[in-house]
C-alpha cells in the first residue's frame, strides 16, 4: 500500500468519524489510535510493521513488580535533587546510540544543549534509561520513578462509532482495543510522574524527540498542565504521525507539543498545512538540524580513513526489511577496487538475528571489500565526510548526504512518494535494479547536482542560537 494512500484512508476517517469526541478519562485520544492505525497500514504496505507485543507470561509480571518495588524503595532512600532549571529535554531509552568525548550522547538533544550552553543558558536531561553511562551533560535518571496505583479502566467514548466505521469501510483494519487502553493508562501514569518532577523544576520550555510514544504523550500532557512550552525536535523524515491531519479540535490535542522544530522549510510547511486550523497550537518553524551544524565547518576535512579506491560507497540500511536483492547484485558485480561501507540501523545494529542475517546477505556477494560493523557504530557524518555516493531504499540520511556532497541512490519505488521532488532536481537518482545502480556509480559524482533551492536541512548555528533564546524568554 503506498504512502499517499496511507494518508487517504486516515483522512476518510477523520472526514467520517467524530475523532474529536472519542475520549478516554477525559483525554482526546486520536493521535493514540491514529498512530495504530499508521503502524497497521504501513505494516501492510511494507508487510514489515513492529513485531506484534509478546505477552508477559506470571513469572514475567512477577519479576517485572518485584523490580519496580526494588527501584522503588532504593529511590526513596536516594532521591534525585531536582534543581530549578530554564530548559529540560526528555531524552528516551534508546536516543543515546553514539559516543562524544567517551559519553553516550543523544545527537538533537545534546546538541541543542551544546548550543544553549554558548548563550549561557542552562539545561537538564531527564533521562529514562539507567544502563548507558556516562552521558553527556547534567542528567537525571528517572527510571525509578515510579507510581505505584491500581488501573481503573473505563470504557473509550464514541468508540463504537469509529468502530461501526472500519467494519463496514476498512474491514482490514483491525484495532486492538486493550492494548490502546493499555497505552492511554501508560501515559497518565507519565503524565502524574512528569507533572510531579517538572513542578520542582520549574521550566520554561521543555524539549523532545518523537512525541508518539507514552512517555511523550505524558510528558507533553504534564507540561500542558503546568504552562510551559514544549517543542519536539525533528528526528528524520516526518510520516503519518505529522503529515496530513484532518477536523482538528480547537484548541488542538493536548498530547501533541505547542511546536515543532524543524530541519527546513519543506517540513515546517508540511506541518503547517494542517495546524493552520488550529493556530497558534501545534505549529511549525525552522529551526535547523543541530547535529549536522557541529560538522558542516569540516566537510572539506580528509579524517584519514579514506580507502584509496575508485568510489567510496555507503548502504544505509532502515529500520524496516526492504527489498535489497538488487543492491546485493550491483555488491556483487561491482569492480574490485569499490570500497563498500555497509550501515545498520541504529535501533537494529544490536540485534544479533539482524546483524547475522544482513553480514549472510552481504557474505553472498563474495566481495571482499565490504565493511559492516565499524560502518554501523562510528559516526555517520564522519563516514560522509570521505563518501561518493549513498544507497538507501528509504532513509533521511540522503537528505543529509547531500550536505556532504553525496550523491543519494533512492532503491524503493514507494520512497518516491516522499523523494520523487528531488529525483526530478537531479539531486537524488532512483534505481531499483543492480544495473542502473552500477550505472549511476561507474559516473563521478561531479556530474550530480548538490544545490537545493530550497534545503530540506539547515545548519546555521547563530540562527539556532537566537531560536533558543526567544524560546526561553
């Protein structure tokens, strides 16, 4: 199923239902069944969707209460000091996936500290991982922070209605409605923690990445509460959770943030399209990608890794199962002096299934210039920095390649959906068999055009700098 038609079917039913009234504790929870919604129909379009949640079996729950009270108690006898502070950001479990100066950092958020920390401005992290240490920059760990009180479920108002909806329109479309209730008790559970911790804080603006998640959802709710601002940093390409929204309450919904930082002007206006309707809630502005900002002044720089090969090349593998097969085959086919730098995911380099698999399908080439484990765990942009040309089936590292003057090769169809404006500007090329990729590569990629009129990404710091300080007045 193809993006475009993803969004129709959501559409249709923000158009036929009414979204506005469906309520659970008084909370407006589209966005919550929304999200499901674009899990389910993107799993069918790629037929690769999140892996269904394993239930937890007695001894699970068992350990599972026994270490919440354990967390508990030694809380209680070592609190967090929480000190007042102008800016907080929520940084999740698995946002610190590379190292600066030898501390686990999180690429938008640590960076926009950096920046804040030029102006003079403080900041604090709560952090909802216990396992990655040290982080970078002042943080607390708030995993422990627990609130122990008995679920008392209620019925979803108007659900019956959407429900009545689907069944005689998308029949396909089959809604799990525990496990939606299940995430909506989550997220004010977040919400009484957050609250209770932001209140000793006592911020002015409060940061996060990806807001479609229960701890999100409560920390946005928790500051909606107390009066303080949140702004959502952009984290990749904006999909379904962002794009294209329909009959939005007045007022907006109260677990989506009051902004949203951008990394240009196309997806600031993406969002804008829709919360226009609503304004001044849920709106978007350009902001700049802050993580690509620390290494713009060294795009020129040769860090010495550069293999002395015809072409530098990088596959850039997402965090889904694509078709690769033609990739293989250009792998394969290429000549021996192409050096291959291949790039898991990082929410799925970890993963000892994937990783053997992906190191098997790379194995079959029988290219021994290939590289797969320092590709996936150094820093992307250092890797750019002595690259020629990207291979992704559907990944924003092409967008951030072209700052680095990489030429991106687009594998999937479907990504020109969302791609298709710039493999019309020649600044991406579309390929989906091994010899129109090795016809692209065997070019020098002088020959590609690197200048967006418009740039999806923007680096200027002293813009990020006087964004930050408005923010705090």
């Amino acid at each position: 199923m193809q993006y475009k038609e993803i969004i129709r079917i959501l559409n249709n039913i923000e158009d036929n239902v009414p979204i506005s009234k469906i309520e659970y504790k008084n909370l407006k929870i589209w966005p919550i069944i929304r999200l499901e919604m674009w899990k389910i129909l993107y799993s069918r379009f790629k037929n690769s969707g999140e892996e269904p949640a394993k239930k937890k079996n007695l001894i699970e729950k068992i350990v599972e209460k026994v270490n919440i009270y354990v967390g508990f108690i030694l809380y209680k006898l070592n609190p967090n000091k929480y000190k007042e502070t102008d800016v907080v950001f929520l940084i999740a479990r698995l946002e610190r996936t590379i190292q600066v100066e030898n501390k686990y950092f999180s690429r938008f958020s640590n960076s926009l500290q950096e920046i804040l920390k030029e102006v003079g401005v403080d900041s604090v992290t709560l952090d909802l991982s216990s396992k990655k240490k040290p982080v970078w920059g002042n943080t607390y760990f708030i995993d422990r922070e627990k609130i122990f009180s008995l679920k008392q479920k209620v019925e979803i108002q108007n659900w019956e209605k959407l429900e009545k909806y689907l069944e005689n329109n998308f029949p396909n479309i089959k809604l799990n409605k525990d496990f939606i209730i299940n995430n909506i008790e989550a997220t004010l559970e977040y919400e009484k923690i957050f609250e209770r911790i932001l209140k000793k804080i006592n911020p002015k603006v409060c940061f996060l990445e990806c807001y479609y998640h229960p701890t999100g959802w409560g920390y946005i709710r928790a500051c909606r509460k107390l009066n303080i601002k949140t702004v959502e940093v952009q984290h990749g390409e904006q999909h379904g959770l962002y794009r294209a929204w329909n009959n939005i309450p007045a007022g907006g919904y109260d677990i989506m943030p009051h902004l949203w930082w951008c990394w240009g002007e196309e997806s600031a206006r993406e969002i804008n399209k829709w919360s226009e309707a609503v304004y001044p809630e849920h709106q978007a502005f350009v902001g700049g990608n802050p993580w690509i900002s620390r290494f713009v002044s060294n795009t020129n720089k040769d860090t010495g890794d550069k293999k002395r090969s015809s072409k530098n090349i990088l596959i850039a593998l997402p965090n889904k199962d694509f078709p690769i097969q033609y990739i293989l085959e250009a792998v394969r086919g290429s000549p021996a002096n192409w050096h291959w730098q291949v790039r898991l995911h990082p929410m799925r380099i970890k993963d000892p299934i994937i990783k053997e698999k992906t190191l098997k399908e790379f194995a079959w080439t029988g290219n021994s210039n290939i590289e797969v484990e320092k590709s996936s765990s150094m820093p992307l942009f250092d890797i750019l920095l002595n690259t020629d040309f990207l291979i992704t089936p559907w990944s924003t590292v092409a967008y951030e390649a072209l700052v680095f003057e990489v030429h991106p090769i687009i594998t999937d169809a479907e990504s020109m959906d969302v791609f298709g404006a710039y493999a019309k500007n020649d600044l991406f090329s579309f390929a989906n068999t091994s010899e129109k990729i090795l016809e692209i590569l065997r070019k020098d990629k002088s020959e590609f055009n690197f200048k967006e009129e418009i740039p999806y990404i923007e680096t200027d710091r002293v813009k990020m700098k006087t964004i930050l300080k408005d923010l705090v007045k």
